[in-house]
C-alpha cells in the first residue's frame, strides 16, 4: 500500500504569505519616501513611485553615494541593509510570482518560468523559511525607517532621544 503525500496546510501557507508580502510591501514604502527625501526635488515622486523594489534600491544606493555629506558609518549602514534588502526581496520574488506545484512524492513547491528558459524552475515550499523571511523583512523595514528619519534629519551623529528621564 502506497502513502499518501503529506497534505499542504493552505491556511498556515496563506496567512505567513500574507504577512510576508506585507511586510515586503511596507519596506519598499519606506524606500521609496527615502529616495523622495534624498532626490531633494518635488518631482522625486515621479523618479520612483510605482517602480520596481530591484530599481528602489539601485536608486536608493545612487543617491545615498550622491549625498557626500552622509557621514561614511550611516551610508555603509544604509548599504548594508540595502544588500540585505536585495536578498530578502529575491527570496520574496520566488513566494510571490511562483504557482503552486507538486513534484515527486506529492512535494509542495514553487514553480516559475524563467526567461529564455524552456523548463521551469522548482523550489520545495518551506514554511519555515517562509516564515523567517516575513521576519527578516520586518527587521528591514525598521532599519529603513530608521534611515528615513536619520534622512529626514539631515544625517546627525546620532539620534536624539525620544523620551526623557523626568
């Protein structure tokens, strides 16, 4: 007698996509009011809204270089979180443009077509991960507001303290 293939919880894959796909949404808002800060125009809306997030951060790290002014530690702390940004919405591209798919032994996956690319690519489902990227991209977005308010505020040594010991 054969066994028959684990089922694929829908629900928990719905709802940590969900959250996932929010979060990634929410990091490339604050993106994109960084570039509108940093272009220093009232037309930077138009360089950037409705954009790729691959463009966002190509944009964000042109003009963070362009602002010689950026003191060296925050611009490779800007950098950095824009690598990590790069990866995690790499990772988020693969859960979000892939079908559903079965291969093997009843294995859930993602499958996308690749340009010039007669097969197609699979990759396994892997809650987890899933899960761990919904996180990452939240700890992204924080970082990136943190950006746009060190932007906002002309990129002082250090953040004024919101709250007072009284």
């Amino acid at each position: 007698m054969t066994e028959l293939p684990h089922m694929f919880d829908f629900d928990a894959f719905d709802r940590s996509l969900g959250r996932m796909i929010r979060e990634a949404a929410m990091l490339e808002f604050w993106l994109e009011q960084t570039v509108k800060l940093l272009c220093e125009s009232p037309y930077g809306a138009l360089l950037i809204s409705g954009e790729s997030s691959s463009r966002v951060l190509r944009v964000c790290k042109v003009l963070i270089d362009a602002h010689t002014e950026v003191p060296e530690e925050h611009r490779a702390e800007f950098k950095t979180m824009l690598k990590e940004a790069e990866a995690a919405f790499d990772r988020r591209h693969w859960y979000v443009h892939g079908a559903i798919g079965w291969e093997g032994e009843g294995i859930p996956g993602n499958a996308r077509s690749r340009r010039l690319k007669a097969s197609q690519d699979f990759q396994p489902i892997n809650m987890d991960d899933l899960n761990q990227l919904g996180g990452e991209l939240n700890r992204l977005t924080g970082r990136a507001a943190y950006f746009l308010r060190l932007t906002s505020e002309r990129f002082p040594d250090h953040l004024a303290e919101e709250y007072t010991d009284d």
